[in-house]
C-alpha cells in the first residue's frame, strides 16, 4: 500500500499561521516554501529563545520546532510554552521536526508537550497533513471560527497520519 498522496489530496492551508523553528537556515526555508505553497502565513526563527518571544507577540496557529539546537532546543521551548496562560499562547497546538526518530523518541516529545512527532527527513503530504490537524484542534478549542480544512479534507488527513503512526510503532517494534 502506498502512503504517497497527490498534493490536490491534501488540504490547503489557507489563513493558517505557522511558527517554524529550526537552526538550520535551509531546513526552515524548505519547510517556509512548502506551507506558503500551501497557503499558511509563515514565520520562522532560528533559536528556540527567538520562537518563545515571536510566539507570544505573533499568537500562530501552529508551533513546528526542531528539537535539537545550539542553546536551548526544542523541549526547553515547549516547556516554556505549555508554562505560559492560554491567552499568551500556552495551549499553542505543536509538532516537533526531528532526526530523532523511533518509539522511544516520539513517547518522549508526546510527554513534553507535543501533540505529533515528525521524523526527518518528511513527507510533504505529512508535514501539510499535520499542520492542517494542529490548525484544526487550535479554531476547535477557539470554536467561533471556521477551520481552514473542510471536513473530508480533514478526514483523509487524520486517517493517512493514523496509518503513519502505526506503521512507525510496527517498524519500531520490528513488525
């Protein structure tokens, strides 16, 4: 079975602000160029310190942080973030971009405070695919606005992640 999907497969991201973290310049224009081609608004940084300042003025809908970088890395920054009040981005849906693949590892960013682990190197249709998932939990708990996805978009998009998750578990635990 083939996970590859078309990009007209995967929802638009229109309106979707995104905070992008990663110290590596061409790892944050890569991942920029994909989601503005997807419609979200983009804004990267290159410090975990940077992303806690730039999320707290700019209030995305979407946090993405690599996990390790010079300084503080990724989880430092999340904890800081889930230590914040909601109204100054606490409850910020998140998803950590990392090279540290395998169970122990997405268990590990699950109990920090991210809600998915991506593995790098990543799909386009996942990356797009979790950024539509994450938006789509931040307009439910706002509930007085529409999400970007429309329901069958967001429906293909939680069921092809759901397939990714398990096959990660399955080749983690040698299956």
């Amino acid at each position: 079975m083939s996970l590859a999907v078309r990009l007209d497969d995967v929802p638009r991201l229109d309106g979707v602000r995104v905070l992008v973290v990663d110290d590596i310049p061409c790892m944050r224009e890569i991942v920029t160029e994909i989601l503005t081609r997807s419609g979200a608004k983009v804004t990267s940084v290159g410090s975990a310190e940077g992303a806690l300042a730039t999320l707290q003025r700019e209030r995305p809908d979407v946090l993405l942080s690599d996990l390790t970088m010079p300084g503080k890395g990724g989880y430092w920054l999340i904890g800081q973030v889930r230590a914040l009040p909601p109204e100054l981005g606490g409850v910020t849906p998140a998803a950590a971009l990392t090279a540290h693949t395998g169970a122990e590892h997405r268990a590990r960013v699950l109990r920090a405070g991210f809600q998915l682990h991506l593995g790098k190197p990543f799909d386009l249709d996942e990356l797009i695919g979790a950024v539509a998932v994450l938006a789509r939990k931040e307009y439910a708990r706002r509930s007085d606005q529409d999400p970007p996805a429309n329901e069958a978009q967001r429906a293909l998009v939680e069921t092809k992640l759901e397939i990714l998750r398990q096959a990660s578990f399955e080749f983690a635990d040698g299956g």
